[in-house]
C-alpha cells in the first residue's frame, strides 16, 4: 500500500505506511520518514510523499515436501512442488519463472515448510504426500507449492498419486493400472510408468523432468532443478527412484535430493529417504525382507531474498545472510516474516 498520488497526507497515514500505530508521534525530520520520502536533508514537505511506499521487492522460492515412497515392488515419490520468482531457470513442470513478491512495511506474512511424505510398508501401504509449503499474507496472493504425490505399489495394491511432481508407479501400480501420478501446472513433472505384473517400478517426478518408465530396469527419479537465489547453486526436488528385485536393476535418485530405490535382497535397507530441505522423493523398496519400508519424502523449504534492504524481522527456523545489498532469509521449518 502506497501513500496517495494527489491531495492530503496525514501523518496518520504516514504512520500506517510505516508499519507504525497510526496515532504514534512522528516528526518530519525523522529518519524513518525522510528515508520513505527520499529526502535526505534539508527542507522537506507532506507533497514530497506522494505515491511512496514502504513495500520491498523480494523474489522467493517455495519447494513443498517430497512424497513417501513404499516397500512391495513400489515405484518412486515424486518430489514437491517448485515455484520461484528467479534464479533458477525455470519454475517446476517447465512453468515460467513467477513475478516477485511485495513485504509491506509492517505486515506479517507466514511461512509454513511442508514435511516430507512417510514411506509405506509392504502389509500397510500407508506411504503418503508430502507437505504443502507457502507464503501467505495480508495483501499477498498466497504462494503454494504442492506436496509431492505418493509412489504407487504392490500387495497392497495403492495407486500413484498427483501432487507437485507425481509419484512413480509400481509394476501392478493398483488394480492393474500403471500410470504415475500426474504432476502440477508451473511445479512438477509426471511420475513414471511401471511395467504391469513385472519387478520393474517407475520414478517418481521431478521439479525438471518427468520419473523415468520403467523398461530393462526400474526407472529413475526425475531430476529436480538448480536455484543460486541463496547465492550457490542448489538443486531441489528431485524424485525418488524406483525400487528393482536386485539392487543393480533398482532406479536411481533424481538430481536435487531424490533416494534410491533399493531391493533388500542381498542387503536388506530401506528405500532410500529423500534429502532434508531438498522436497526429494523417496525411493521404492523390493521387500524380499520383511520389516523394511520405502524412503520418506525430504522436507521442503522456504527461501526469500530481499532486494537491496532487509526485513524488519523474521521468526521460526530460519537463517540470514547476504549477497551484495540483499538479505536472504532460508526458512527450512516455518515461520514468519515482517517487511
């Protein structure tokens, strides 16, 4: 919200503008109010405020968490939902980057992290998606990134789900269906096909490519993509790998956190997890033993980066640091944020 264009400007609405009680005692010369009406000395009138805003421009990145993958001939989950304003290539599902967001002087927004999806096991089938990631506020168009679908699997027969990225199905993929679940608009990719009533299981989706079919061995997880708004380059969400009946046959983790899928046949192990703060999937498990499970899905995360100034405070997990004259706030649980 800006101050008015034209006509009257209260110190009222001065106040508001600057995130202060509107009856709060304020003077022309303080800081604050010459620094929002960009005058640094000297004389300085109520016109000079005309149209000015606290508001900042700060670009984002909400990955959401990866979903479960499962043990019983399981494919991959698929990774969470991309989205983000720049420094990346692309927003996930080849969606074109988003525009940037506003913080408003005084205004609080929230930050929630999805966690990742549980992995499933062979007599339960209970893997899940993981958890939805956003930024919402007073004024803000809530930003939401999707919690990556669960991967399909055997005995019991549980059909792959859609969420950011898709998850991967397993070689019966439930009743007999083999497709992998769907992936979202501007956030993910598909997960894979699996071969119907063979020990071959598909990938789960990634925030860059689509969960590899299954075919002379189980598909790999789709790749995540490559964000530097944190100043390095970073890949997320990535899908899980699908799991094969011997570990040489078992797919791969997709590029930006995705676990392995496993057999535990001649190693009994879990599907591996998908990596914290990644919004990875998790791989798929064989089951020759009993008592293993498919990976959990990684948490999400949560980046904003304040162009050329700082917010006025942040609270929950997060971390700061800059680069250049922008601060760069890493949520990697949620929290909130004030401009």
């Amino acid at each position: 919200m800006a101050l008015p264009a034209s006509g009257q400007i209260t110190l009222n609405q001065v106040n508001v503008e600057l995130g202060l009680s509107g009856t709060a005692q304020i003077g022309m010369n303080d800081a604050a109010v010459r620094g929002l009406f960009g005058i640094a000395s000297g004389e300085i009138e109520m016109s000079d405020g005309y149209g000015k805003s606290s508001a900042q421009t700060a670009h984002f990145l909400v990955v959401a968490g990866g979903g479960g993958g499962s043990s019983g001939t399981s494919g991959g989950g698929g990774a969470g939902g991309f989205r983000t304003s720049n420094y990346a290539s692309t927003s996930g599902g080849g969606g074109s980057l988003e525009s940037s967001m506003s913080l408003a002087g005084g205004t609080t927004y929230t930050v929630t992290v999805g966690g990742g999806g549980t992995g499933g096991t062979r007599s339960s089938g209970n893997q899940s998606n993981g958890g939805n990631s956003s930024i919402s506020g007073s004024g803000l168009t809530t930003i939401t990134s999707l919690g990556g679908g669960k991967s399909g699997s055997t005995s019991p027969d549980i059909v792959a789900t859609s969420g950011g990225s898709g998850g991967g199905s397993g070689s019966y993929g439930g009743s007999g269906s083999t497709s992998g679940g769907a992936g979202t608009s501007g956030q993910g990719f598909a997960g894979g096909t699996g071969v119907s009533g063979g020990n071959l299981n598909a990938g789960g989706g990634g925030a860059g490519q689509v969960g590899r079919n299954s075919n002379v061995s189980s598909g790999a997880g789709g790749n995540g993509i490559a964000s530097t708004i944190t100043g390095s380059s970073i890949t997320y969400a990535g899908g899980g790998g699908g799991a094969g009946s011997q570990d040489s046959d078992s797919g791969g983790g997709g590029n930006g956190g995705g676990g392995d899928g496993r057999s535990g046949y001649s190693s009994p192990a879990n599907g591996e997890d998908g990596v914290t703060n990644t919004g990875g999937g998790g791989g798929g498990e064989w089951v020759y033993t009993s008592g293993l499970r498919g990976g959990n899905g990684g948490s999400g995360i949560v980046i904003i980066r304040v162009v050329g100034g700082s917010a006025a405070s942040v609270s929950g997990s997060v971390s700061t640091s800059t680069s250049g004259s922008d601060t760069i706030y890493k949520f990697t649980g949620s929290g909130s944020i004030t401009g």
